[in-house]
C-alpha cells in the first residue's frame, strides 16, 4: 500500500493548482484509502475536505514537511469518477476542486464536522399517471431496437445511440426493457431526464417496473433524503438512478446503460462553473466503462443526429396517427386568438373534451408604458422591461427576480394612463376562462409561477388536469413536456415564432421541437389536431413542424449549420466579461481577444479572422468579439466568442487568455466566466 496521497482540497479558488500530498499514517492505509477517498487534511490554516487523486510511494515533498490528513469520511466516491472529474475540468475549462464537487455525494463539504448522519429513510415515490405495470408486448419496431440493443449490451461495445421515435412510439417501454438487460448482466443503470417535477411520468414507470432497486436524485427531496439515496447507489442496494443532470455522476459502480431521455432539452446543460453538459458528459461516462449510450427524442439535435447511431420509431402506438397541424397566418389579424381557434376551443368545450394551450410568457402583460410620456418600466438592474403580474400585485424582472409594487400612475409625469402592452399566460387563462369557463370546464395553468404557488408543484397540478373530466390547460413550454394524456383532442401554439426572434443559431431548432413536442401530447388516444398561430408562417421551423418532417428539417438544419460553421461542424467557447461598470468589463474582454490573438500568432495552427464568420478548415480558429451584452444584475457585459474546429486544443488557449487576462490589477473589478458550447 502506497505511502503518499496525492489530495486535491475542495476550495473553490481558481488560482489553487493542486494536487498536495499527504502522508498516510498506517491506520489509514488500513482503512484502504484510495483513489476517491475523501480525507480531512490540514491546509494552511484551515482543515479542509480533499479528495484523493493519486497514490504514490514516495513525495518530491522532504518527508519531515508532509503533514497527515486528520482522517477519512465513511464513503469516498468511487475511483473511475475521479477520471470523470478529471476530464471535466478539462473540457469545461474549470478546475479539478469544482468538477470534483459534482461527483462527491450531496452536502459532503458542509460535513466537515464529522457528526455522524443520523439514518433516513430513504424518500417514498409517489407515481403520477402510471398505468400498467404489466409490461406490455413490444410492437415490431420496438422489438427490432430492442434487438440491436441487446447486441451492444452482450458485446459490450459501448455503442452510441439514438433513438429518433416520434411522440408516444413507446420510447419509454424501450428504455425499461433494455434496463431490465442491463440489470440482468449485474450492471447498474442511469436514467437522465430533463426535469423530474416535468416528467413525474417516467419516474413513475420505472418504479413501478424496478421497485426499491430504483433511487430517484432531485433538487425537491431534502438534503438527508438526497443523501439517503446516493447511499443506497454507493453500496450497490440501489442499481438504477433516475434523475436530472446531476444523476450522470450517480455513484454506481458498473454502469451498463445510460439512458438521455428527451435529449434535446437545454436543461441538460448546467449553468454554473463548471457549465457542463450532461450529455457529453454522459458519453464520455459510457465510454470509460464500455456501457451503451442511448439517447432518445422526437426532435433530435442536429448534433446528435451526427454523433450517434440512429435508430427508428416512426409510428405512435397502435398505430394512432400523428395529430393533423394547422398552421394560422395572423398577419391580418388583430384579436388575440384567430377566429379559427376560437371556434375549435368551443368544439372541445361542447365535446367535453380537452385541450393544451401553449404560449410561451408568462404574467398578464410583457411591459407598461405610460401613455403621457411615453416611460416604459424597466428593471433597475437588467437592460429588460418588467413583467406585469396582476393578481400577485407586482411588476418582475424575469432575469434577475427584482420585484416591485404594479404601478398605479406614472412616478414621472404622474399620469393615471398606464398602457399594458402584449399577454401572458396569466392574462391568457384569464381571457379563457371567460369564454370557456362556465359550465364546468376548468382551465388549468402550469408555469413557473402557478407551480411556486402550489406546494406540491407541477405533479398535483398535472394530476388534477389528468384527472378532470374535461378542461384546458394553458401554460409556457412547461405544457409541451413528455406528459402522457390519453384524452387531449386540441392543441394550440400561439406566437409560435416567438422563439424564432431569439438571436441564437439555436432558435431553429427550438422551435421546431417546441411545436412538434405541443403536438406529441395531443391525440394519444384518438382523434387530435393542432394548430399553430404565427406571423411567419412560412418559416422553415415551421412549416416542418406542421408536416412531422423532422427528417426534412434535419438535413435543413445541418446544411445551413455547415454552411456557416456552426456546431457540430465547429465548438463555440463564449468568455464573458462582467463589471459594475461598461469601461472595464469592455477593457478585459479585449485583453481576452488580444491575448488570444497573440497566442493564435504564436501557433498551434490557429487563424484569427477578426469579425469574420467564414466556414472553417479543420484546425482553425475564428474570434469575434467583443461585443457587448444586455446589462445584467447590476452589471455590464462584455463577450467574446471562439469558433474552433477542435475543441481541447481552442478550450486550453482560452483558460490561458483568460487565466492571464484576470491576474491583470486593471481587470480585478470584472468576473470573467467561460462557457464551452454554450446551449
Ligand atoms: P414516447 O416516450 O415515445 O412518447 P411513451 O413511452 O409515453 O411514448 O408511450 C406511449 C404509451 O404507449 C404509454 O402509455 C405506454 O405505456 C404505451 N406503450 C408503450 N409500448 C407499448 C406496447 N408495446 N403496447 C402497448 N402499449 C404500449
Ligand atoms: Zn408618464
Ligand atoms: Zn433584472
């Protein structure tokens, strides 16, 4: 047993290169410290939590100089997730202290003091809307992808899938059963899905199907419930975790499957340092151990589409057709709601059917001008107008949270004559209400803020709009959401372009998945239409959506994203430079743009391309920028974006601009974030 420790101490300073040895006394290489033991080590002048990185014989340190850690924590992670973390930092240009934080179990750096944890029970599942737990028959496609799936996980080959079935092809059924292999062959199985309070569903099938063998990972459960659940994956009780993003770093040993349910929603992205993606993050998890990677959606990414091997369900089950979609030029029309939609809500009311009503904002109205003045009420700390929230009585920042009371005059001109411009999904359940709601047919609302005003959230909400008779539900894109209603006949998409006006390469594909998603929860157990209000309803996102051509829409996204270079033809890497003030946050950024300019001169075979966009050649590199933000939080925002056909190489040039950039006196008042293929 070696007799050095190689420690990387969990502090969150950037400057901090680890790893420091230590020396292990013979107790602890008794207790069989190793590779992801979490020791207590004296660190200057504090003692502070550390993971073990390495393990040696013997220290370039003088022996009488090697202090000894304090002791060790009852379970450490396990070893290969020390090479994960390794290889986070890396890719998201973080350090090894952060990327380790997202594999250590929960709360373990607020458990310095070693108290010992009182047992919890582990949390009880309560399934929303799960049927059967009889599983079903496969149909023909699901057994011929079942097959193949069978063949990765015997021969151990690490596969790389995708399976592009379209909305209610029994996806889900698929991922049960190629879990249920898994499990067979003694390997452990991680479930990533986008957000659980959204997809209780799925959550409910699988324990349903799998039982206590099931640990379910999620912000809602308290932190000894969450740790309760980690507990039961580390010692191998628990052999399948589903869960959010965080669960890719699910403590089981032998992973056969990761299963990446919806796998083109944004929340697989983590928005905090390091700014992960659980995706890649997951192949990479899957390549390390030999597991299969299988990644499922209707509305696959351009860039999964071109990294995966993909597998087909082309047809709902049963054989149901996919709804029929309309789509509503409101070009000429001056209501709210086309005429044509009014009158298929009436159809539903009089059916006593239901219906799922899409608009993407919520509150009552998107700003408040005064008519006198013409003042527009704004957040004092963001570049954005504030949002009415009429009952609630405020007015809200939907950036940075700042609130304050709904005006009742202007504090300008003093002016009664406050003007309410646009509709919300609050303004709009309320407009429905009024000319659906009486007799008995409720219209339910799910966003963020019904949600946060009903304690137990999104399922209750769900279930009651389930359980009702008939009704609607109107809501943001928290409606389009992997729910399973049998009895929805109508849905609706108004402002559908909304997410078109997004300056981002991404809005395509945003919005073509957003109506295609609105029209998987329509029709599922019958008849269904949908139909889709816009301004642009030519617009190829569109028109594919309209047709279920995502295919079509596919091939279009990839031609035009090879011809301007975009991802997956390229990796972007965004540094952003933030201070009180424009002046210095500007200053930094083209600090950052020079030195990288110096370090493109110096070679590594990259071209800079000054505020060119050109399609690249391999090993190229293009820089834009700066280019200034909208205010945010109180501060001014600088950016500078990196296109470059190979990502290691373009990410390490970009810590070091950044690294040197930020050690600068000048710079000292700006934070400066890098973000890798940012979503
Ligand atoms: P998807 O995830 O592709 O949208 P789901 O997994 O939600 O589809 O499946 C839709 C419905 O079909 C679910 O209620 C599911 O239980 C059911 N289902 C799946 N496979 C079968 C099958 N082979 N036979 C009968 N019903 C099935
Ligand atoms: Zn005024
Ligand atoms: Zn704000």
């Amino acid at each position: 047993m070696p007799a050095i420790a190689q420690v990387e101490p969990m502090t969150t300073a950037r400057a901090l290169r680890g790893p420091f040895d230590y020396r292990l006394p013979d107790e602890l290489r008794e207790a069989g410290v190793q590779v992801g033991s979490m020791l207590v080590v004296p660190f200057g002048r504090r003692n502070v939590l550390g993971v073990v990185v390495g393990l040696a014989d013997s220290s370039e340190v003088r022996e009488e100089k090697l202090l000894a850690p304090l002791r060790a924590l009852e379970l450490g992670v396990p070893p290969a997730m020390v090479g994960l973390a390794e290889w986070i930092a890396a890719e998201y240009c973080s350090t090894l202290a952060r990327a380790l934080s997202l594999v250590l179990p929960p709360g373990a750096t607020r458990r310095l003091g070693g108290r010992r944890r009182r047992v919890t029970p582990a949390p009880t599942h309560l399934p929303v809307g799960s049927r059967a737990t009889e599983p079903p028959a496969l149909n023909g496609d699901q057994r011929a992808v079942l097959e193949a799936l069978e063949g990765d996980l015997v021969e151990r080959s690490a596969a790389r899938r995708l399976l592009h079935g379209v909305t209610g092809s029994g996806k889900t059924e698929v991922y049960l059963r190629a879990a249920l292999l898994a499990l067979e062959q003694g390997r452990g199985v991680i479930v990533l899905v986008p957000e659980i309070a959204l997809t209780p569903q799925i959550v409910g099938r699988f324990i349903d199907r799998f039982g206590e063998t099931v640990a379910v990972l999620h912000s809602q459960l308290r932190p000894a419930e969450r740790y309760s659940e980690w507990r039961r994956l580390r010692e191998g009780e628990a052999r399948v975790c589903v869960g959010p993003r965080s669960a890719v770093f699910a403590p089981i040993e032998d992973v056969g499957l990761i299963v990446v349910d919806e796998e083109h929603e944004s929340s697989y992205k983590h928005e905090g340092d390091p700014r992960y993606d659980a995706r890649e993050v997951a192949e990479e998890r899957a390549r390390r151990c030999g597991a299969l990677l299988l990644a499922g959606s209707a509305t696959p990414r351009a860039e999964s589409l071109q990294r995966l091997a993909r597998m087909q369900l082309p047809r709902r089950i049963d054989g149901r057709s996919l709804p029929h979609v309309h789509v509503l030029d409101m070009r000429e029309v001056q209501s709210g709601l086309h005429p044509l939609t009014d009158e298929a809500l009436a159809r539903v009311r009089a059916a006593r059917a239901k219906a799922i009503v899409l608009l993407n904002r919520r509150g009552w109205s998107n700003f408040l001008s005064c008519r006198s003045c013409g003042r527009v009420w704004s957040c004092p700390h963001c570049d954005v107008a504030l949002v009415l929230h009429r009952a609630a009585g405020y007015l809200a920042c939907h950036h940075c949270g700042h609130r304050r009371p709904a005006p009742a005059s202007c504090e300008q001109c003093l002016s009664t004559a406050v003007a309410r411009h646009g509709a919300g999904t609050e303004r709009l359940q309320r407009e429905l209400e009024r000319v659906l709601g009486d007799g008995g047919f409720p219209v339910f609302r799910l966003d963020a803020d019904s949600v946060s005003a009903e304690p137990s959230g999104v399922a209750a909400l769900l279930r009651r709009f389930e359980n009702a008779e008939c009704g609607a539900l109107v809501g943001t894109q928290m409606v389009a959401k992997g729910h399973d209603f049998p009895d929805v006949s109508l849905g609706v998409v108004l402002d559908a372009d909304a997410t078109l006006r997004f300056p981002d390469f991404r809005a395509e594909e945003r919005t073509f998945a957003l109506i295609a998603q609105l029209a998987g929860r329509v029709g599922r157990g019958g008849e269904g239409h949908v139909l889709v209000q816009t301004i642009a309803p030519q617009a190829r996102a569109i028109v594919h959506a309209a047709a279920h051509d995502s295919d079509g829409f596919l091939a279009g996204e990839l031609q035009r994203r090879r011809a301007l270079g975009y991802p997956p033809f390229s990796h972007l890497i965004r540094v952003v430079c933030a201070a009180p003030e424009s002046r210095p946050a500007r200053a930094a950024a083209e600090a950052v743009r020079a030195q990288l300019d110096g370090t493109a001169v110096a070679g590594e075979g990259a071209v800079a391309a000054r505020g060119t966009c050109a399609a690249e050649r391999a090993g190229e590199r293009a820089i834009l920028g700066p280019a200034a933000l909208f205010r945010l939080r109180g501060r001014e925002r600088q950016m500078v974006l990196v296109k470059a056909a190979e990502r290691r190489p373009a990410v390490r040039a970009v810590g070091l601009a950044v690294a040197r950039a930020a050690a600068a006196r000048e710079h000292a008042a700006v934070s400066f974030s890098v973000d890798v293929d940012p979503q």
